[in-house]
C-alpha cells in the first residue's frame, strides 16, 4: 500500500479525493435509507496516516537557467597540475536516439534530455486528434531544468547544467556518452538502450580535483501526460522503501516550503503520473537520496501556472542504475524487475481491486478482447455469485412491506409522545419484537448496497491507474478510462433510468411518503454525481443496474415472493384470533 507524505495544504487547492465523495454519497444513501424511523450510525473509515520519509531534509533547490539566456562560452582556463585535460564541445548540438520503443532528443549543453517521446501511446486528452506521447514538460523545462540535470548540495566552480559537453554515439546508435572536463571539474554521463525494451542503462559520475562531488539526477517540472484536466494532480515523486516494504508518494504539496529529500535503501525511486513512470533501480544496494520539488509551471496544454512535483535521484559521486521510463503495465514491469510491479498501486483497496483486473485482464486476453465486454461479463458474474446474499435482502424487504399495516399500527399507538417518553422505548421494543417474530433484519433493505460498495470502489481504482484501461474502446465509447465524448453521456443517463426502475420495482420498506419520495431522488443525484466518472465505471454500475432488475423480476414472479407475504398474513391473522379469545 502506498503512502503519502502530505503536509498542510494552505493556498494549495486540490480536489477531494474520489474515494472519499464516493464514501459521503453512500454514506448519504445510507441515512436518507434508515434515518426516519431508525438512526444508523455509519463510521467513515479513518484518514490515511501522515507518512514520515525515514530521513528527511531541506535542499536548496538550484535554478537552470535557460540554453538562450546562456552566455558565450570563454576558453577554458588552463588547467592546474594533475588535474584531467579539458574536454568540451565547441558548440551546442542535439543527438536523437529512436528505437522501437521511444524517440529521445539530447542536447550536449549539461548532457540532458529535451524530449522523450514514447511511440506506441498518445495524449489522453486529444481525443481524436492522437499524438504520440511526450513525456517532458518542454514548455516549463527551459527553467527548471531539462531531464537529467544535475543537482548538487554544494555546486561546483561550473555550471555543468550549462557547460557543453562533447558528446559521443556508439556504432549502433543507441547508446550516447557526454564527456566535460575543465579546471579540475570533470563530468561524465553515459545513457545505454535496447532496440525493444522501456529499460535503459545510465550512470553519471562527476569529481573535482579527482575527488567525487555527491549528486543527483533530476526531472523537474512535472512528467506524463498533460493533456488530460488537472494532471498535476495525479503526479507523484515516488519510491519504495525495501526495509519498510513501502511505496511513498510525495506530491508538490509535499514541497510547498522547499525542496523535501528523503534518504534510505530503496529499490526504485523517480517520478510518475497515472499511467506512466521514470524510476532508477539502483544497480548496488546501499542508500540513495530522492529529493522532491514543486515546481510552479505550465504545460502546452495548461497556460496557467501552476504546481508540479519534479523529483533528483542519486546522492553519490558516481550514480549508476537501471532506468525504466515507459507504461505502468503489470506485465511489462514484471518482465523489466518484479519489484517494479509495486509502481502499479491498488491502494486501499487492492485486496479486491487488483485481482478484480486480473480477471477482467483474463476475461479480455482469452475470450471477447474487448475490455469494455469483459466488464460486462465480469459484473454479471458477480451479481449471480451474490444473488444468494441479494435474495436473504429481497425476502426481508418484502416481509418489511407486508408488515407495514402492523408497523403503523404500532407507530400510531404511541403517536405524538416526545422522544424523551419512556414509553418511546417500549414502541421501540414492540417493533423490534415483531422484526425477530417474523424473521425480518430491519437493515436487510442496506445489503445490496454494502455489496455493491466495496466493488464499486474497486473498479474505481482500476480504472483510474490500469493503463490496459486508457485508450480501450468499446461501441461508442472511445475510452474506458475517460468519461463519453458524446453532447450528452448515454451510460450516465441511461444508469439513472434503470436505477429509477429498480427503485420502483424494489418493495417499499416504509409507509412514509416523504421517504419514498427522497428515494426517488436518490438515482438523480447518483446521476448527477458519476456524470463525470469514467466510461468504464458507469459500464459497471449500468450493468449492475440490469442485472438487479432481471433478479428483482425473477423474485416478483416466482412462489417465493407470495409465500413470504401469505406467512406475514397468516400471521397477522392468527395473532388477532388470539386477541378476540
């Protein structure tokens, strides 16, 4: 499970999280359901706990300054005695790696990246209008730094973000070396890939006077996709505490009052949005620094500025890992390190979450392709699995609609007494008395909710970090993971049409026509409040829907409904008998 490292949000507005709104609005449900005659206390579950990182520091933060601000470069001073012969370009140029899988620009001022653009997955937010993804925030990167810049505690003599390295490609062409050396300052960074892998190889060492000059590697200004609305929100610094067997997640939040570092022996550590990650393996075990940012910035598609986190890797004076920057798929970061798969978090949750996109991935992969018809068919299957559960409910609530002329009876005998009466108790123990009588749970009309919650949340999750999920289509619906592009969403409207059924269909467990009506009002407002989830969740809910109203259908034609009304009757019945004895 992760955890995040929050700190007071003052001036920082952020959104409630959906999880939480999820939560209110059942918790809602819940009292309009059992408030009136009964009070059901609900807990909401408590706050995740504030996560400590397990050494934690200030750092400056060290300002890039950009490549055109940047001033004529001056011959070189020579150089002192012992010290390495100088080593530098004559002039700025840009290298490009490309391979399957990616296509990488470099600039040999400071050795960096100005762009890294994954080939086979596009901007979320475009729609129709697809691109290819571009990883780097190349409209805040000329301030804050371009990707793999160096960052120092104690900078040297050199500006090495700024000087220009000479740079050197390997025969085959994906691997790239940058070489600087200047008055006893020397520089190296040498980035290695494959033809078909998201994993790379980097190291990075820099030493001054032949001693090493501890540093770490940056990307700053944020990182994804930043076409979608909001998508600082969902950015993160992030990396996993092998002792603790802990995932951290440090948004700009975290960062608010200045760079925040973190130091311990942590298996991956970088940066990553929803669906895609830059993290360092280290390739030794022993601690690292990961230092957090916030990063006032805009993007291409966001002019306002606003905060982005932006993470630096490393802590030593030779920095050498393994690089994974590419989708956060289960299958290929079990392939890439099985550590890798904890990027992919489940959150609270991921007890049924996770093994719920198992399924679905299943279902997908071997049956139907389609994961808009694996959803169908994995909430099918779960409605029929519950539907011993829903039909203990269905008997209750019918039994509770038999009973109301007795209930009422009971209400009216102790009507316009003050709740402070003792004779309150004893109404409350009459009532109670014919419940158990009839073998009726007055909270047995709340099950099919309390079913449906915890998967509702958990399709929550999946589709909000499965990237299986981004870009799958299904009939008319571009993108599970998105809401519908249409004027008007059909999977919303028609959820609130089929709940609406549902709810007449369903017997009516009090006789209070003020709270019949607040029922009905209860789809509209559910309505209201997922008109914005995503396709694939109100795939979910729409097909729940049906398949309730198929069961409740089955339940109203068959014996079983009409024996549970004729035992109430007979009972009644049998009951005034023995009042006229």
């Amino acid at each position: 499970m992760a955890e995040s490292n929050k700190g007071s949000n003052t001036g920082w507005t952020r959104e409630l999280p959906m999880e939480l709104r999820l939560l209110l609005a059942f918790l809602l449900m819940g009292l309009v359901l059992f408030g009136t005659p009964y009070f059901l206390k609900l807990v909401s579950p408590p706050p995740a706990e504030e996560a400590g990182t397990p050494v934690a520091s200030e750092a400056p933060a060290v300002p890039a300054t950009p490549a055109e601000a940047a001033p004529a470069a001056a011959p070189p001073p020579a150089a002192a005695p012992g010290s390495p012969d100088p080593v530098a370009a004559a002039a700025e140029e840009t290298l490009t790696v490309e391979t399957d899988l990616f296509r990488i620009e470099f600039s040999n001022r400071g050795g960096v990246v100005r762009s890294w653009i994954l080939k086979d997955y596009f901007y979320a937010g475009l729609g129709k209008d697809r691109r290819p993804l571009e990883l780097v925030n190349t409209t805040a990167a000329g301030r804050v730094g371009y990707p793999f810049a160096l960052d120092f505690d104690a900078p040297p003599a050199v500006d090495l973000n700024q000087a220009l390295f000479a740079a050197t490609r390997s025969d085959d062409g994906l691997s790239v070396e940058f070489e600087y050396a200047e008055n006893g300052i020397a520089a190296r960074k040498v980035f290695r890939f494959a033809q078909d892998s998201y994993q790379a190889l980097i190291e990075s060492e820099v030493t001054s006077g032949a001693q090493p000059v501890p540093h770490l590697l940056a990307w700053r200004g944020g990182f994804g996709d930043f076409s979608v609305d909001q998508p600082a929100i969902s950015q993160n610094a992030i990396y996993f505490d092998l002792p603790n067997n802990k995932l951290y997640l440090n948004d700009a939040s975290d960062a608010k009052s200045g760079p925040v570092t973190a130091s311990g022996q942590f298996s991956f550590a970088g940066i990553s949005d929803l669906y895609f990650t830059a993290v360092f393996l280290p390739e030794r075990d022993g601690p690292i620094s990961v230092r957090t940012f916030a990063d006032a910035a805009s993007s291409e598609f966001h002019p306002d500025e606003e905060p982005h986190v932006g993470v630096s890797v490393g802590g030593a004076g030779r920095v050498a890992a393994s690089l994974f920057v590419g989708p956060k798929d289960l299958d290929i970061l079990k392939k890439v390190d099985p550590k890798l798969e904890q990027v992919v978090d489940f959150g609270w949750f991921g007890i049924l979450a996770k093994p719920l996109f198992l399924i679905m991935q299943w279902v997908n992969n071997t049956y139907v392709n389609n994961y808009g018809w694996s959803i169908i068919i994995v909430t099918i299957l779960i409605n029929i699995a519950l539907f011993p559960l829903k039909l203990t409910s269905m008997k209750s609530m019918k039994r509770m609609q038999a009973l109301q002329p007795q209930v009422t009876a009971i209400n009216e005998k102790y009507k316009g007494m003050s709740v402070r009466d003792p004779r309150k108790q004893q109404q409350q123990q009459e009532l109670m008395g014919l419940y158990q009588k009839h073998n009726i749970n007055p909270l047995g009309g709340c099950i099919p909710l309390l079913l449906q919650m915890p998967f509702l949340f958990a399709f929550y999750k999946v589709f909000t970090i499965a990237i299986e999920m981004r870009g799958a289509s299904w009939l008319w619906v571009q993108d599970l993971s998105r809401p519908e592009t249409l004027p008007i969403r059909v999977l919303p409207v028609t959820m609130i049409v089929t709940q609406v059924l549902l709810q007449k269909m369903t017997p009516a467990t009090s006789a209070d026509p003020t709270q019949q009506r607040m029922m009905m009002i209860m789809p509209l407002v559910f309505g209201v409040m997922f008109y914005s989830m995503s396709s694939g969740l109100m795939l979910y809910w729409l097909t729940g829907n049906l398949v309730a109203i198929v069961q409740q259908v089955f339940f109203n034609r068959t014996a079983t409904a009409a024996e549970v009304v004729e035992s109430v009757q007979a009972s009644a019945n049998k009951k005034k008998k023995t009042v006229r004895k």
